[in-house]
C-alpha cells in the first residue's frame, strides 16, 4: 500500500511541510524586497548621531515636544548641560539654570548629580528641562525624586528619554538605560504623586534604524517621521506636573499612548 502521505490528492502537494513554508517565505520575498541601498553596512554612515549630516533625528520629537509646551517654559526654569532650550522655547522666563555633573562646564549653575543632587535647592523652579539624560544616571528612581523636589508646587518636569539608540563613543561604561512607554508611566507616577504625568511614545520602526544608521532628519520626509508606532518608538517624551499646593498626595495619574 503507498504512503498517505506521499499522496498529493491526500496529503496537499506531497512537498513536505518544511519546503512548503521555504516556498512561502520565497514568495514573500520576491513579492516585497527590501532594498538596504547605502544602508547595507555594519557600521553607521555618522558617528555623531547623524548630527554631521543634519538634524539628529531624535531632535525631531525633542524639540516639537518642547515647543508644544512653550507656554510652561516659564519663570525660573532649570535644564540639564545649557539652557539652550530654555531661551529658544521659553515664554516668560526670569532666570535660566543649569545643572551639570562637569564642574568644567562654566554655564553650570549647579555642579552635581541628578541622583544625588541635594545642593539643587527644594521648590525653586516652574519647569525643569530634562532631554535625553536618565540614561546616564544609574538610579533613576532617585534622580526623579529630585527633580520633583525642585520644582514648585504646579511646576512641570518636560523629560525625553531613548527607547532605541546608539551607545557615544565616551559613554561605553556609563550609560545604562533605555525606556519604555509603560516604564516611564510607572517611574514617573511614582516620583509625581497627586501630580499629572503625560507619557508618550514617538517614532516607528523606519526612524529607529534611520537614526542608528546615523541618517539625518533632512534625510527622510514629514510623512516617514509623522506616524507614531508604540511597538517601534524611537524617543518617549513625558510631562509631568508636581501637585499644587492643597492637592494631597496620592496616586499620580499618568497615560502612556
């Protein structure tokens, strides 16, 4: 008696499964080609973020981030490294700080870590800029407990942090994170209770390797970097506000999207 199982009329076309599934993925190939072009290499075509080609492409979602919330960079306002953003997006402010962990860095008005940072003085300011730096800092728990220390009752925390990127070249053994939607809800939810925490993912899956192949902003279209994927996001951006006098404390509410 034959083998059912060679039997094309009995057993689909008597090409075992594993053939099968090969043609499939074949056929899908020929169907949909990827063309890598200049990208096909294992090192980026920029060392430097894209940045000596343009616009890095994380400072796409940066900076509409923080020119959205214009209007709360205001007052006395601290932000980490130089208070660039700080008079480029500001509306109203007083007096610009700046926090760094380099004494060398002479715009510094306060040298120290954010994790440790207790000679930054409590309630002192309306908004803290803090882009693109928690990866750095090993206990961030502590340096967001900080950073709502600071601020004044109602004042608002604008935060980025890296879901995908490259390591820098100097920072091989000192950075140590990269973050999530829903890590940055829960660690920001808690360092803000009785606050308002806004939690949102930017980017997909086509920026996420522009940017670690070291493409610049100008490289690609508004219609490639406009569309958000929260299964792909390039940069989280978070806003949060610390309570105003009078509100007790309690559970923060926060909402990743």
């Amino acid at each position: 008696m034959q083998d059912a199982r060679l039997e094309p009329s009995r057993a689909g076309s008597g090409v075992p499964h594993a053939w099968r599934e090969r043609l499939r993925r074949r056929a899908r190939r020929s169907a949909r080609p990827a063309w890598l072009g200049t990208i096909r290499r294992t090192k980026p075509l920029s060392d430097e973020w894209g940045r000596d080609r343009g616009t890095p492409i994380d400072r796409y979602y940066i900076e509409r981030f923080i020119g959205e919330h214009a209007h709360l960079v205001r007052g006395r306002v601290l932000e980490v490294m130089s208070s660039e953003y700080t008079y480029r997006f500001g509306e109203g402010v007083e007096v610009g700080d700046v926090l760094d962990i380099d004494a060398d860095n002479a715009a510094a008005t306060f040298v120290a870590d954010l994790a440790t940072a207790d000679a930054v003085p409590s309630e002192a300011f309306d908004c803290f800029i803090l882009t693109q730096t928690l990866q750095y800092v090993f206990d961030v728990p502590a340096a967001l407990r900080h950073a709502h220390r600071v601020l004044r009752p109602g004042g608002t925390l604008l935060c980025t942090v890296p879901s995908v990127s490259r390591i820098g070249r100097k920072y091989l053994e000192t950075e140590y994170w990269r973050f999530t939607a829903s890590a940055c809800s829960r660690l920001f939810g808690d360092a803000f209770p009785g606050g308002a925490v806004d939690v949102r993912a930017r980017g997909n899956a086509l920026v996420c390797v522009a940017f670690l192949m070291g493409m610049a902003c100008e490289e690609l279209r508004a219609r490639e970097l406009e569309p958000d994927d929260a299964y792909f996001p390039l940069v989280v951006t978070v806003r949060a506000t610390k309570a105003p006098v009078g509100v007790p404390e309690g559970e923060a509410a926060s909402r990743p999207q």
